[in-house]
C-alpha cells in the first residue's frame, strides 16, 4: 500500500457504536412503520419507517436488534415509533 493509499483509507464502518452514538445524542421525533421484512417463522427482521423534520419527509430501514426482535407488536405496519436523527445530517437516523 503507497502512502497515499495509506491516508485515502476508510476507517471500516461500526453500525453498532454508530447507533449508540445517535442514541445517545441524537434529536427524538415521531415516525410510523410503513413495511416490515419477516423470516421463515413470520418474524420482523427488518422495518421500514418514514419521519419529517422541518417539512422534509425522510424513509429509512432498520434491522432489528435483538432488543427489538423481543417487542414485534411494536414495529407492525402502522405503527408510531420514535426516531433519533442526527441534526445536521437529518437522513442518518435510528429507531429507538
């Protein structure tokens, strides 16, 4: 690797401490469930949510953690959901 390549490098990125990181210090707004992915045992793997801020409508899909995958009542289509975002970057979000 040249020592360009070397300072052009990416650091691998770490979905877990990313989510953290939003939950710790990311705005709070409401969203809804609008699709869920199941498995072959008809559980929610993965969801599908909208939200807006400031008027801009944003969607976005999430695995479930295994947190999560305990409370499947609460990630039905339809359903509200709080949602962190990060508030210079309002598309990078999580579900809480």
């Amino acid at each position: 690797m040249g020592f360009i390549d070397f300072l052009l490098r990416r650091k691998k990125f770490d979905q877990a401490a990313h989510r953290a990181h939003l939950l710790r210090t990311g705005r709070i707004t409401e969203g809804g469930v609008f699709d869920v992915v199941t498995d072959d045992a008809g559980e929610i793997t993965q969801i599908f949510f909208r939200y807006n801020i400031s008027g801009v409508d944003y969607e976005s899909s999430q695995m479930l953690d295994p947190e999560q995958s305990r409370r499947q009542g609460d990630y039905t289509p339809g359903a509200r959901i709080t949602v962190r975002y990060h508030p210079h970057q309002p598309g990078n979000s999580t579900v809480v």
